[in-house]
C-alpha cells in the first residue's frame, strides 16, 4: 500500500504454483515491491496478520488440555513451530533485512475485519469475521467507524474497528463445515466449495442430526460437543468415531458422485442403484450442514444489526466465501448493504492488517475503496509473443478490442470454449475475467463439456454466470439495485435465478440459482463488450465463467501457465493480451 491505496497484493501460489503454498511468501513479496517500484528499506512498516506467540499459546494449551489423545498433535506442532512459525518476527526481518521496529503485527480477526471494513465504501458498519481459527477466536461481532480524507470536521474524527463479542476454539462454524467436508470425502481447507456444490442435489434432512452436536442460540452464537470431533487433537482426522455412529460410514474420496438428482436420466456409464442411493445421503449430509451454516450466519447477522443499529455489515474470514449464505443474508437480513472482502480468508488478512496498521495505529484517514480485485502481475505483450514462439502454436496479433470481442463472440456461438487472458490477475479465489474460461451458457452440454474435457473435475460441479450489470436484474432475482452491492462484482453471492430465464441459461444453473458475477465497463472493457456482442447476437447477456485453471493447479499467472494449460485441455481458443491462440 502506498498512501493508503493498495498497489499489489497476490498470493505465493500464483508464483510458485503449488497450490495453497504456505511457505515464505519470496515471490509474491518480489512481485508487490516491483510493482510498487520501491526496494524493502523504502517501506515504512511491514505487517502480519496474526500474533504467532498467542497462537502458539493456544496451540500447547489445547494439547495440554486433552493429553494424551493430543500426543500426535502436540509432536507435529512443537517441530513446526520450533523450527519455523515461532520465528516468524526473525525471519520476515532477515529476508526483507529490515530493522526490527519497522515490524508489527495485527491480531488474526483484527485483520479479517480491517480487510473488509477499509475496502468498504462505508462511514459506518457492523463486521462479521467467521473462519477456522485465528489465534483463538473463530468468529467475532463488531463495529467499524471511519473518517474519509475529504469528510467535514476531519480532524475531530478517528478510525475504529471495535470487536467486541466473540466465539473461541475449539468452537468454530469454519471447523464444523471442515468436518463435513472430512466426512463428505474432500480435502480440509479446499474442498469445503465442493460441499456447498454438492449441496443443491440433495435436501436438508439431517439438520436435526447436525443439531444434535452442535447448539445453536438465537443470537448466532454456539457451542460443538466435542465428543463428535477430533480436529483438536488429532493430526489426521477432524471427525470421531461417535461422529461416525451418528452419520454413518464416510464417503470414499475421489469416489464417483451421481444420483438421480445428477442425473435422472441415468446417462453414467455403468450405473449402479445402491451407490447412486448412497451418494443422494451424502447430498443430503451435505444439503444438512449447508443449511444450518446458512442459518447460523444469518442469526450472526441478524444479532449484529440489533446491536449495532448499522444499515451495513462487513464480512471476512474464509467462512464469508460461502456464498449461498451470503445471498440470503442480503435478501433476509435488514442491512441495506453487505460488502464481502473479496479475498475473504486468510489471505486477505495481510490486507487487512496494513490497512489497520495505517488507518487505527497511524491515524490516517481513508481515500481507498477496492472497487475491483484485478491486483495481481501483469505481463508484457513482449513476454506473451515469446511464450507463445517458444510454443510453436499459430496465432494472431489483434490489437482492435472490439475486432477481438467480434472473434471470441464468433467462436462462443460456435460452440467453442474460450479462455480470456489479460493485465493484471486477480486478488482472492474467483476468476473475474482476467484469467477466466468461458462458454456459451444456452448449451446445457457445456457444464459437462467444461467439467470433463477442461477442468478435470467432478462433474456435480456448477459454473457461474457473468452478466451485464445493467441487465442482471432481468435474470436474477433479489438484485434489483446491483449497483452498491459489491460481492456481486466479486461473484461471492448465489441469487435465485427468475424461472421465466432457467430455460435460457442451462449451464450456469445449479438448482436454479447461480453465483453471480456483474460487470460494468470501467471494470474490464473487453469483458464487457464481449458480453454486449453475445447479448446482441443470441439476446442473452449471460456466459459461463469458470477459472483459468487445470483441476489440482492454482489459477494461471504468466503467459506459460496459460499455454500449458491450453494445451493439456480442451479449451478451443486462447485469447490472451492481444494475440488469439488456436488448435485448429
């Protein structure tokens, strides 16, 4: 951040390519310096987004607490944390080579908080921060005050961020859904979307079942008998043997997943009855635990509207990507508005402690709204021209946008899956049309065609639509004013789609509703006009957009990531900052 606006941010695995690489961040920091045009001993300050020493602390209490269950546990984390995450402060300062007070750190909420509160629009708003576990909190209730640089009395005002109820480890909403995503035969951390996509194929049956282990009060907050769970002791299992007596036998992972739901027709090769049966329970789990977070979120945000009295609530922590909960906090809540920070988990949390560091300790007033996430790298058209050489695929330099949104549109109609590659990529999880794949959303066959032949995924999972922002409320319903409400730009809320648009738009519903995504011109040109084309050619201003990115990879950076890519799957066309790529 320079002066209060944000200049970079990105995460170690666009660069490194491992996915979720929770090693020192050296290329992701090289990136945001160069970006800044500045060197390490330029920088005023350097921030950390949590305080590793309470960490710690909760770390040996908790093992402490249920030795000797906890041994395995307490052996891991001791190595960990003796040879690395203890010396965190020791080893940011040696490889930045900075003096030790140009150091600080922001305790984990804190920075959640900070991370949606002072990328906000607003004076003055309620803040939800709901993850795993921070140091020990997993989710707190507060309120946010600002003063902006141009406000009437400025000097008469200061910045606030005031968390004043909390919920501690071990319970956590975060490591409730972990838990079931455990159960439901995914990875912890990464699969938790799968579940929330697993979930409109069944129906919530099991809620009672889910609140047989898990006490939910009317104000949001909540207690998980433990007896159910192992995450608190355990290396290798979230769940426990009583938790299984209670739901039965887990899911096999990486086992197939169809039900008549899926696929009432039959269509899967060697369809087998009991375990389509089978799999419809494991929907119904997961429709289960998606209802009662929904509902647990909801009487979060219900709770702070009351006690703050604010119009607008905030929220971060991973457990705000859940993006069904987010679309009914929006409908049935009373806040006016709901900003969502884009890169919700912890990630954003680097974010979020510069931003408390500048504006709460040093005082400054406010001048930034994230009003978009394309913060990433850009690469040269130079660099692209090379890869693309260096590949031996055929291409064409066009460097008209409308003639480029003309040949994409072209190729949409045709029946072809484009991916769109340009400036700078994007901050946070979702793909927003930098380094997106798109597809006509009218043919149903594309949700297959782009899970099987392009992403390598299950195929129960969903795509988003894109839409015209001026145009959304024609096919989603409970956006009316799309305008002010920022997670809709960041695809970070599910809205019912109107029932008189599901025939037109197959392949982006999921159960009838879709993850939307809005976009107006000042946001991404290109982007938009190639919607604009598409409307005018087919009267649908709507595409299916899905990541730049091959199962099991982060999101592409460079214009190699993006050719690989290209060239491993069965993407058609590779437009990409001026050049189109083809295979035929």
């Amino acid at each position: 951040m320079e002066d209060g606006v944000l200049v970079a941010a990105a995460e170690e695995e666009r660069f490194s390519r491992i996915k979720h690489d929770n090693g020192f961040p050296h290329h992701a920091i090289d990136f945001c310096l160069q970006q800044a045009g500045i060197k390490p001993q330029d920088l005023d300050y350097v921030v950390f987004y949590e305080k590793p020493l309470l960490k710690f602390e909760r770390i040996l209490m908790t093992a402490l607490s249920t030795f000797p269950k906890s041994w395995g546990t307490f052996r891991e984390a001791s190595i960990a944390w003796l040879n690395e995450k203890l010396w965190v402060k020791g080893t940011i300062l040696h490889q930045l080579d900075l003096p030790a007070d140009k150091l600080l750190f922001v305790e984990h909420h804190l920075s959640h908080a900070a991370s949606a509160f002072f990328c906000s629009p607003y004076h003055d708003a309620a803040i939800l921060t709901v993850d795993g576990v921070g140091e020990w909190t997993t989710a707190s209730l507060g309120r946010g005050t600002a003063f902006w640089e141009n406000d009437a009395d400025a000097s008469q005002r200061s910045n606030s961020i005031d968390l004043f109820r909390e919920i501690k480890f071990p319970h956590s909403l975060g490591l409730l859904y972990s838990a079931f995503t455990a159960f439901l035969g995914f990875r912890v951390n990464e699969g938790e979307y799968k579940v929330m996509g697993m979930a409109p194929y069944g129906e919530p049956q099991y809620v009672d079942k889910i609140y047989d282990i898990f006490d939910l009060r009317d104000d949001g907050s909540f207690n998980l008998n433990l007896d159910y769970f192992t995450f608190h002791h355990s290396t290798t299992r979230t769940f426990s043997d009583k938790f299984v007596r209670h739901f039965g036998k887990p899911r096999t992972p990486e086992s197939d997943f169809y039900t008549l739901t899926t696929h009432p027709d039959k269509s899967v090769p060697q369809w087998d009855d009991s375990l389509a049966r089978q799999n419809q329970y494991y929907a119904d789990i997961a429709a289960s635990i998606q209802r009662v977070t929904e509902e647990t979120l909801l009487k979060m945000a219900r709770h702070a509207y009351e006690v703050t009295g604010c119009k607008n609530l905030c929220m971060a922590g991973g457990v705000a990507l859940n993006s069904v909960a987010n679309g009914r906090i929006l409908r049935e809540t009373p806040f006016d508005r709901v900003y969502v920070q884009p890169a919700a988990g912890d990630s954003g949390g680097a974010l979020g402690a510069a931003l408390y560091v500048y504006h709460v300790l040093l005082g400054n007033p406010r001048r930034f709204v994230m009003e978009h996430a394309y913060w990433g790298q850009h690469h040269t058209a130079d660099t692209a021209q090379t890869a693309i050489n260096n590949t031996g695929f055929a291409y064409q330099d066009v460097s008209d946008r409308d003639k480029i949104a003309t040949m994409m549109v072209d190729d949409l109609l045709a029946g072809k899956v484009v991916s769109l590659f340009q400036d700078r990529f994007e901050w946070g999880p979702r793909a927003l049309g930098n380094r997106s794949i798109l597809a006509d959303p009218r043919r149903p066959e594309m949700k297959d065609i782009v899970n099987r032949k392009i992403k390598f995924r299950e195929p129960f999972r969903p795509f988003a639509p894109v839409v015209l922002e001026n145009r959304a409320v024609e096919y989603f319903e409970g956006v009316e004013d799309p305008e002010p409400h920022y997670p809709l730009r960041y695809m970070l809320m599910v809205q019912p789609i109107r029932s008189s648009k599901q025939d037109r738009i197959p392949a982006v519903s999921h159960g009838g509703t879709g993850r939307v995504q809005t976009v107006r011109p000042d946001w991404n040109p290109l982007y938009h006009r190639v919607l604009e084309l598409f409307e005018e050619a087919t009267g649908v201003p709507v595409l299916l957009n899905t990541s730049f990115n091959l199962r099991g990879e982060p999101m592409v950076n460079t214009p190699e990531n993006a050719l690989q890519s290209f060239g491993k799957s069965g993407i058609d066309s590779l437009y990409m900052d001026g050049f189109v790529v083809r295979k035929s």
